[in-house]
C-alpha cells in the first residue's frame, strides 16, 4: 500500500522536547514546595495538553489549595524560557523529513501542544521544510484522541484519511488516527513502549524515522 500525505504528532516524534518539559515543570514545582520528578516520569505525563501534564505532575493536595489557571499559566512562563535549551529533532527525522520534501509528499503537524509553542518549535527547529500545516491546540480545537483537528488538517492537505499516515509516539496518537480513519504508524524512538502503541491501534511500528518512508515508495 503506498500513500500520499502524512500528519505527524510533534513531541516525542519530531522533536525530543522531554528534558525541557520535565525540567519547567519541576522548576514550579520546587517553587511551590512540591516533591519534583525523574525526568523519565514525564513520558506518561505529557501527550495529552498542558493542563494535563500538570494535572499528573501536582499533587492533589496542591492542585486543591491553589487556581488551576494560574498554575497552567505559570508552567507555559517557565516553559517558554527553558524551551529550547535541549530540545532537538530526533536523529533520523532530518532525513525522513528530506525525503518528504524531495518528492513534494505534502506533510503536516498536529499536536497537542498549545498553538503558540507549536509554530516557535517548528519555525526555530524545523525551519527547512516546508509543513502545509502546523496545527497546535488553540480555541475551538480539541485535543487528541478527537479526531476533528487531524481531519481538519487532512482537509487542508486535501487529502482523504485512508491516503493519509498519522505518525506518533503515545497510546493518544494511536487512538486519533483510529478513529478519522488516518493509518496509524507508531514512532517507537518516542515517548512510549510498542505494547501501548499496539494497543492504540497502530497498524505499523517504526523503528527509526526512515522505516516510515517504505510507505510511499
């Protein structure tokens, strides 16, 4: 089966941005007096929104004494000063990406990452490709597993789901891609093991980078 567009997820995907999550959010946390974390633990925090990532890192204690807003808004501050510090594109996703670009495969992102980060992530890091869109979370999309944000993107591409692979790294991806009818392909370089990945419903798992281009020769 050979396909003609991809959608991929961007943390723990493209881009290994767990040390600079895991570091903003400790740094609130030792802020706030609260016990931090090992930084292997924020790859079962992340994946699902900002606010979720904080729900899973704070305390219940302190998430019961003080406003949830402020404390989102705290961890995106401290995470837009420390976000590039070691966030890098995984090894291998500078040629995966080449290929795309060569044979003018259109390519997009979704990600449940906030909007704003999104397109300074891929504008600083991935400024060489071209990305027909870099869809974040903002007002009036819904975070993953709905599909609605990826079948957007797939109209934007003007591409159907079945022509279309969704690459990602979390049980969530998986579960998007099922569910609008994309081909679920898991990065198994990211953030979680193959049995979730499997268990999201992914059809293939990836090695490295370049086994996802055996789809579109």
């Amino acid at each position: 089966m050979s396909f003609k567009a991809i959608i991929f997820d961007l943390d723990g995907t493209l881009l290994d941005t767990l040390k600079d999550l895991a570091y903003s959010v400790n740094a609130v946390l030792r802020e706030k007096g609260c016990e931090e974390h090992p930084v292997d633990a924020y790859r079962y925090f992340v994946g699902d929104g900002i606010e979720a990532l904080v729900q899973r890192a704070f305390p219940e204690s302190e998430l019961a004494r003080i406003d949830f807003k402020e404390l989102v808004k705290t961890v995106k501050e401290e995470y837009g000063r420390r976000w590039a510090d070691y966030t890098v594109p995984y090894p291998g996703v500078k040629e995966m990406l080449d290929f795309f670009e060569d044979r003018m495969i259109p390519k997009a992102i979704f990600s449940n990452k906030p909007q704003e980060f999104v397109t300074l992530t891929v504008e600083t890091l991935l400024p060489q490709w071209n990305f027909i869109a870099m869809q974040g979370i903002r007002e009036g999309v819904p975070r993953k597993p709905d599909p609605a944000g990826a079948l957007a993107v797939a109209e934007t591409m003007r591409f159907k789901p079945e022509e279309t692979v969704y690459l990602g790294d979390t049980i969530t991806d998986m579960k998007t891609a099922a569910a609008g009818k994309f081909y679920p392909v898991g990065a198994l370089w990211g953030f979680r093991p193959a049995d979730e990945l499997r268990e999201g419903g992914a059809l293939m798992l990836a090695e490295k980078p370049w086994d996802v281009t055996g789809l579109f020769k």
